[in-house]
C-alpha cells in the first residue's frame, strides 16, 4: 500500500500548512516553498495523481475555487497579474498552483532558484495566510 502524499497527510492534521480554504472537494493551502509572498496550492481532497484524471465535477469546482483564489490574491497584494501552474511533478497529487507575478513567469522562478533558502518562514506563511483569509 502507498503511503499517503505530502497533501493527504496536511489533510488529515498529520503536518501543519496554512489553509486558506476548505470544502467538501478541496482545499487551500500556503506552499512553504513560494514563488512569491501568498502561494497557493489547490487541491482536490481525493489523492488523484495527475488532474487530468479528476472527475469532471472535481476539476471545475478546482478551477472555480483557483478563480476565487486569485481574485483574494488581487484584493490581499498589488501584483500586476495572477499567474496559475499545473505542472504535476513535485507531489503525486493534483494541484494547482496560484501566484503573483510582477515581471514575467521565467524571471520569476529565476529569482526565487536565486534565493539561498527558498523555504518560507512559517511566521511569515502566518502574516500572508492572515492577508489572504481577511481579503
């Protein structure tokens, strides 16, 4: 039997991570490795590998929840644009990463490789979790 992922486990209480949201079919959570300040994932509570394997009714309510997403991420910060990555490799459970952009995607993840620790504080996940949940 497989272990269960990173996500299931945040899930479940087993790790702490600041949500930013829940339902029946999803939650919301602060990546501690960000692109940018507020970093979201969002994740379907059924541990399915790759999104394109989530059911129908899943995968819009994922896609509906990334919008309200990135419009708190609108109202909680000044970034230019919003940007959204599905890109499936880092954890074997779908998600959807949300995230601010000031200048174009590849500068971006040049930047933050840039950092020397690229893992957030969890104090500083606190303040953004507080910005996004009050937006």
């Amino acid at each position: 039997m497989n272990e269960p992922s990173v996500f299931t486990r945040i899930l479940n209480g087993d790790i702490f991570q600041e949500k930013i949201y829940e339902d029946d079919l999803c939650f919301v959570i602060l990546t501690h490795e960000p692109l940018t300040p507020g970093h979201m994932l969002v994740i379907p509570r059924a541990e399915i590998d790759d999104l394109w394997d989530v059911r129908d009714d899943t995968y819009q309510h994922l896609m509906a929840v990334s919008k309200q997403m990135a419009l708190k991420m609108r109202t909680a910060y000044t970034y230019k644009r919003v940007g959204v990555i599905v890109e499936g490799f880092g954890v074997p459970h779908a998600h959807v990463h949300i995230f601010g952009l000031n200048k174009a995607l590849n500068p971006t993840i040049a930047d933050h490789m840039a950092k020397t620790n690229k893992i957030a504080d969890p104090a500083d996940l606190k303040t953004e979790a507080d910005k996004l949940r009050a937006s």
